[in-house]
C-alpha cells in the first residue's frame, strides 16, 4: 500500500474496487465477442447467408468501436467517468437485447453498431479512471488484475457459445448479456469514480465528422470488397472518398485548438512505436477469431460446442501469461519481449496453415495454448508501453487515441482476413471443406507473414523504454 492510500481511505477504497468494475463490464465486452465469433456458421444458416457473409455483423460492431471511440476522452472530461461509464454499460445491455429480437442481417447489424456504441466508452473511459486513480508505478498491476477477470470472457465464450447455438436459439447469445449488464451498472453506481479532466472545450464537431465518417466509409469499402456483385467504380469512387476525409481530418487536427484526436501524442516515441507497431500487429491478429472457427467447423467437420473447446485453450495459456508478464517485463524490457514475441506471434499464425482434417487434437490444443501465450504477453505489453511517457493530463487523450487505433486495427482485421480468404476461394464453393481449407491456410500464411513484418517497429526501441511501468533497468553499453 502506498502513502497515499494510507492516509486517504476513500482512496484505497477506489483504489479496491475500481479493476472490479471494469472488470465486469470488459467480461460483458468479451464474453459477447467470442460467443459470436462461434456462433458464426449456425447462424448464418439460421438466417439464409454464407459464413463469410456475416463479417458484416462482426465488423459493424468494430467500425461503431472505432468511429466513437474518440469522442470518449472528451464525454469523460466533460460529464465525468461515472455518468459516462454508466450510461456505456447501459447502451451496450440495450444493444444486445436489440441483437437477441433481430429478425435478419440488416436488423443484427443495426443492433450490433448499438453495441459497439456502448463498447466504444466502457474501455477508454475504465482505462482513463485506472490512470487517474493509480500511480505509474501500479498503472501495469491495475490493468493485469482487469484484464484477468476480462479473459473469463474469452475463456468461457468459445463454449458457451457453441453450447447455446447447439442446444438453444442462437439468440441466447446476445440475451446472456443481460444479468452482466444489470450487475455492471449497480457496480458502477457503488464504486466508479468520477474524474473530470480540467480542459472542458467545445467538442470538435468538425473533426468527428471528418474522422468517422472517413472510418465508417473505409471500413464499408473493405467490407464489399472483392463481392463479385459489387461494381468496381463504387469500390473506387466510395475508396478515394473515405481517403479524402481522413485527409481533410489530419489537415484539420494540425490547425484545431483542440482536436478530436490529439495526433500531438506521436510525439512521444514510445507512444508512436506502440500505437503504430500495435496497429499493424493487431491487423495479422485480428483475423485469427474470425476464420478459426470456420475452419473447424466448416472444414474439419467440429460442431459449434467442439469448436468453442479448441479455441478454449487460448484464453487459459492467457490468462495464466497475465501472472507472469510483470516479472517477464521487469527482467527483459519492452525492447526485447516485443521484437521477440511479435516474431513468435507471426509464426504461430503461420502454423495454423498445418491444421486441417486428420490433424490430431492434442496439436490444435498445442497450437491454441502457445497462441494464447504470445498475444497475451503482446497486449500487455503493448499497452502499458503507451502510457509509460505520458503525463496524468494526457491521460484521457492517450486512452482515446490508443484505443482508437486500437479498435481499427481489428476491424479492418476481420476484414482483412475474410477479404484474403475470399481472393483465395475465388468464385469457387466456400462451403465446400475440400476448397474453403487450403484457402484458410494461405490466409493464415499472409496473416502471419504481414505480422513478423510489424516486429521490425520495435526496433526503434531503446532498452530502458517503458521502464517506469515495468521496473527494467539495464545500462545502454550492455
């Protein structure tokens, strides 16, 4: 216990309750992701669609993620983390009620941007209260200890999910949600603190309109991309477009007094490295959630419930890294785990391309648990690097503006990995195990291949980066 928590109860008191709270409704966050990553191929029966068809569902979630996501710092700093919070866990709960009533894709889809409205402010705004309540010091323990309870989501999801889609209308997916949502927000009403930041600016107006809707139009391009139906000089009109508000928005952030993105973060190296490298290491990553379970059970023949307990693994090999990584972080630095492990993550994506039928099952759960490992150190690692040099009044803009590339690093992922999968397929029959294998696995070689690429980032890292986070210390000339 440090002095401050010594002398100040109410402190301590936030101080012990604060990772729960965040803790529950990340749980609520994860549980629902992997349970539909699962669920996919059942579902897209149930509503008439191929499989790769419904990344729609998945990526709508992600882009309303991201297109909202920046607008939290500000929603924080303005109306404080308690309110805000509260009413993110209350969209979120709504949001999967609406996904358990849906009666067709467009109605999910709908549903699902309701969702990820919700998600967009429970992580940023949870992250922003850790900061503000905990020291630097105890900034790495914080996260670990929310992380932790957060991984039960992955951890249980898999098989929840295959178990609801095999015994019960796959709606009880969305419906689960709901007892974790009554819980969170009683958790929220007894224990979030409400932190305000000083700077209470008007929102940039201007700034959200150019960043989301370049975002959402970008994502929507890579989403139809590569359809056959889909006319090219839509793709090409609709793609310039989306590049030209992003554009307008960088042009318009250098002049803005307050931007909705404060892009001046780049200019601490360990945040640029982090977000940058975290960017495009989440790209490779990212896909994996989505065409695991179509191979399983598309092409190796697994039900829903079989296919949630291969992919179970993971999150165990997480979650136990999660007690680890502060010690492994503290012995070798940032520099070393992330140019060794990002190498190690590239690899072991690769090495899904060996797994189809007749593979035993005890060298998927192998494959599982070393993949669980590696990105469970990647996250943490990547994480606490961005918040090693940023000061408590950057708080709220580092969170935002992580967690918005953060967010778009896996959507455009999902997309990413159906885009590739689909190029590989070609016009051939992707329900067919004999064509829709050998295509997932030259999208698990490119995916793995595009993250070994990104370990070239942390190069420029020196060797006592992030050392106020993780305790490394290590003299330059060795």
């Amino acid at each position: 216990m440090n002095e401050a928590t010594a002398i100040d109860p109410e402190l301590a008191r936030t101080q012990r309750y604060l990772p729960w709270v965040v803790a529950v409704a990340l749980f609520m966050q994860q549980l629902d992701s992997t349970i539909v990553n699962t669920a996919v191929p059942t579902m897209a029966a149930s509503l008439g669609v191929e499989s790769l068809s419904l990344k729609s569902v998945l990526t709508s979630y992600t882009i309303a993620i991201a297109v909202f996501i920046p607008m939290s710092g500000w929603l924080a700093d303005r109306f404080g983390t308690k309110r805000v919070f509260g009413l993110a866990v209350l969209t979120f709960t709504l949001g999967s009620l609406a996904c358990g009533l849906s009666m067709n894709v467009p109605m999910l889809v709908i549903s699902r941007i309701l969702q990820g409205i919700g998600a967009a402010f429970m992580m940023p705004v949870g992250r922003i209260a850790l900061l503000r309540t905990f020291p630097k010091s105890g900034i790495l323990r914080a996260m670990n200890f929310v992380i932790i309870p957060a991984l039960l989501g992955p951890l249980l999801g898999p098989l929840v999910g295959g178990l609801i889609v095999h015994w019960l209308p796959w709606r009880m997916i969305f419906l689960i949600n709901l007892p974790f949502g009554v819980l969170g927000l009683w958790m929220v009403g007894r224990h979030m603190p409400d932190h305000r930041g000083m700077n209470r600016q008007a929102l940039d107006l201007p700034g959200f309109l150019l960043f989301g809707s370049g975002i959402a139009l970008l994502s929507w391009v890579l989403e139809i991309f590569g359809e056959h139906r889909t006319n090219p000089s839509l793709i090409v009109v609709s793609g310039s477009a989306s590049l030209l508000l992003l554009a307008g928005y960088a042009w318009h952030a250098r002049r803005a007094m307050s931007p909705l993105l404060a892009v001046g973060l780049f200019q601490h190296r360990t945040f640029r490295i982090s977000v940058i490298g975290g960017f495009v290491t989440r790209l490779g990553i990212s896909g994996m959630p989505f065409l695991l379970p179509l191979l399983y059970q598309l092409g190796m023949g697994f039900s829903s419930w079989q296919a949630g307990l291969l992919v179970m693994p993971q999150a165990i090999a997480a979650i136990s890294m999660k007690l680890l990584v502060g010690r492994i972080l503290e012995k070798l630095g940032h520099r070393r785990v992330l140019l060794f492990n990002t190498v190690l993550i590239g690899l072991m994506i690769a090495a899904f391309s060996q797994v189809g039928p007749g593979t035993p099952v005890w060298v998927i759960l192998l494959f599982s648990l070393a993949q669980g490992s590696v990105s469970a150190l990647q996250f943490t690692a990547m994480n606490s690097l961005a918040y090693s040099d940023t000061s408590d009044a950057e708080a709220s803009d580092a969170s935002t503006l992580a967690s918005t590339a953060q967010q778009l690093s896996i959507s455009f992922g999902i997309a990413f990995a159906s885009l590739v999968t689909a190029a590989f397929l070609g016009g051939i029959n992707r329900s067919d195990a004999v064509t829709l294998v050998p295509a997932l696995h030259r999208a698990y070689l490119l995916l793995g291949g595009v993250t070994l690429a990104s370990s070239f980032t942390f190069l420029m890292l020196k060797r006592n980066d992030g050392a106020n986070v993780s305790g490394h210390q290590e003299a330059e000339g060795s």
